[in-house]
C-alpha cells in the first residue's frame, strides 16, 4: 500500500469510530476470539470486524450489541473507555440534513 492510499484510508477513519473499534480489538483478544469466530458468533462479515477495529467501518447500534453479545460484554462496557466528544461539522450527518424542497409551478396547459 503507497502512501497515498494510507493518507486516504486514515482521511476516513471517524474519532470515534477509531476509538470503538481500537477497544473491540482490546476485548475480542482478552476474550482469546479471532476476528473470523466473533464473525461467525455476530453473524457478520469477517472483513467487517477488520474494518471496524481499524475505524474505517461505522457499524450500527444493533451490529455494536450483537458484538458485544457474542464477546460477553455489554454495549456500556463497549463504549466505557470512549473519552470523545466532537463538534458537527456537516459532513457526518450530510445526508441526513434538511433539504428545501423547490415547488415546481403548475402549467396552466393541458
């Protein structure tokens, strides 16, 4: 991998999401779990654990507690070394924000 695909790869990791993921990592070996066994017990892909533990990937809240349930921990015991607080800045929620919506006139022929 050159340089210019580190630079891009690191450009997508969120905080957060590096902070999650580095903690999972933590659990999964405490718990003596490949990423393929965990995997399997979470019912997800085994390239998705790798990309969550490396904060690339944004995992939902469900695919976070059957992770944790498959580790034998909690969502809270997930989250618990998480010191992270951000401000928006626009780009994480882009899709989500309000659009205004352009009326189209009506035409008059028919």
């Amino acid at each position: 991998m050159d340089a210019a695909n580190k630079k891009e790869t690191a450009d997508k990791r969120n905080v957060v999401c590096t902070a999650i993921g580095q903690n999972l990592k933590k659990v999964r070996i405490a718990a003596n779990k490949s990423q393929e066994v965990l995997a399997f017990d979470a019912e997800v892909d085994r390239t998705y654990i790798s990309q969550i533990e490396r904060g690339v990937g944004n995992p939902s809240v469900l695919t976070l507690a059957n992770l944790c349930f498959a580790l034998g921990i909690t969502l809270s015991e997930l989250f618990e070394p998480v010191n992270v607080s951000l401000k928006p800045d626009g780009i994480s929620r882009k899709n989500n924000s309000s659009k205004s919506v352009q009326k189209i006139p009506k035409s008059r022929l028919r």
